[in-house]
C-alpha cells in the first residue's frame, strides 16, 4: 500500500478498510500526517510509506477524534522523537479523559462487522494530541505554510480542515465523505450545513478536497453536500416544531432510514440543547 502524490509534495493513503485517507505534507523542515488511521498495523504501514517518501520529523494531525483518524498517533509518534500532535481542544480532550471508554464504544459498534478491526483497536495505546487549538492555527513547515481551522461543530464537536494554500489541497476529514453517507453518530446535524457553507467560503477555487473517506472531490461536490445536509437540517427543524416522531422525519430523508434515524436524533438533541 503505497502513496499517491496528489498535488507537489502532497500525499494520499488511502487505507482500504473503511476507505480512510490519511494524508503527507512534505515540506522544507518537517514532514506532516494529516489522520493516522486505526490500528497499530495500519500505523505501521502508513509509517513505511511515509518513510519511503522522506527522512523529515514527522508532525501530526488528527481531524477528529473517532479511532479511524487518530489511533495510530502512538506508532507513527515512535518514529519521531519529539513529534507534536495536533488537534481541536474538543476533540484532544476526548481522547484524553474518555479513551477507555470510547475504545469499549468502539469494540461493540464494530465487533459484529468487522471482528479483527475491533479487536485491533481496543489493543491501542490511545496518544491524544498534544496541541491544541481553537479556531485557526498556521503552521510553518519549511517553505509552505499550512492553516488549521475549526469552522464550527458539524461531524463531531472538534473538527479540524487542513488548508495547503500551494497545493491547493483541503483536508476536511469527515466533514465530507465521498466513500458513503456523512456518519451522523456524534454529529451536529444543524450546525454542519454552516460549518460546510464557512469551508466553501475559506476555500479558494480549484482547489482538491480530501474526504475521510473515498476520493478526492471538488468544491461542487462539497457543495451538493452541503445543500443535502441543508435540506436534511431543515426537516429536521419542521419536524422538531411539528412534534413530529424522529422515525417520520428520518423516512423523508435522503440518507436511508438508519443513518437519517441517527441523524434526525441528534438533530432533535441538538434543537431541545441537550448536546
Ligand atoms: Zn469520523
């Protein structure tokens, strides 16, 4: 499993299980991964790859806080002494105060579908980032500089998008997603379509968005994203003002009855202000 490079010293790992990207920024003093997948085995891999591309310290970045994009921070930290890893405050403060309890979480989500990733990851020495910020932080990485952003809650809590203005190239984590439907689970359904619409705004045309998960897009598919997850925030709030049952809202929605079911939930969380 190797690197493709995406735009001049921009690289794209694109894990098979689950479709999860993880991405190298390769500049002049230090060498950037954007996600670090799930287990110690994938970390591994993804460490070898980006070892073949360059000798730098390594930084890195977790989008958020789900297993996929950040249990692998412990491996690829070893590689490089020193190594800062970088995330929202929410999203570090997860991994720090409730690791074990996510990792539990985790094990009885996926055990029934994916019996070896959960055994995997619950064997993780979860790493939680160790830099933090809260809304924008630019990093200088040798020649190019990079620009972290949270826009606002939408997936989770502590999103994360990383600019390359040069490239030009933006990760969004699972801000988007090309590889399924956006996954609901600890989101903000009524929040995410103005965290998509600030994206929009603060990405310059032309530029690559890197997914969670699947294939790199284009701003119009983030924006046919967007307008979903609009459509998809207003059902949402006629049917919190109707009273209408979570089950009725989530049959007119567009993403199939489970995953709307879970998005309608959080919505309605989220409108009554217990999120
Ligand atoms: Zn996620």
């Amino acid at each position: 499993m190797g690197l493709a490079e995406i735009a001049p010293d921009v690289y794209l790992l694109r894990q098979p299980v689950l479709d999860v990207n993880a991405t190298l920024i390769v500049g002049g003093e230090v060498a950037v991964v954007v996600d670090t997948l799930s287990t110690d085995a994938q970390a591994a891999q993804l460490r070898d790859a980006v070892r073949a591309v360059t000798a730098l310290q390594l930084v890195l970045v977790n989008t958020h806080h789900h297993f996929d994009h950040c249990f692998g921070n412990n491996v690829l930290a070893a590689d490089s002494p020193g190594c800062a890893i970088w995330a929202h405050e929410a999203a570090a403060a997860e991994l720090r105060d409730h690791a074990a309890r996510w990792q539990r979480e985790w094990y009885d989500e996926w055990l029934p579908t994916h019996p070896d990733l959960a055994r995997e990851l619950a064997e993780v020495t979860v790493r939680p980032p160790d830099r933090t910020l809260h809304t924008e932080s630019m990093m200088d990485i040798g020649g190019r500089v990079l620009e972290l952003r949270h826009l606002g809650r939408g997936h989770t809590e502590g999103d994360l998008v990383v600019a390359v203005p040069d490239a030009p190239v933006l990760l969004a984590g699972d801000l988007v997603e090309e590889a399924g439907p956006p996954s609901f689970g600890d989101s903000f359904p009524i929040e995410w379509p103005e965290t998509l619409a600030a994206l929009l705004l603060s990405t310059a045309p032309g530029t690559t968005v890197v997914p969670g998960h699947g294939a790199p897009v284009d701003l119009d598919f983030v924006r046919a994203q967007h307008d979903e997850l609009t459509a998809l925030a207003w059902l949402i709030r006629d049917g919190h003002a109707d009273g209408a049952p979570a089950e009725a809202v989530a049959a007119k929605a567009a993403y199939g009855p489970t995953v709307a079911l879970t998005a309608v939930r959080r919505g309605y969380a989220e409108l009554a202000g217990r999120l």
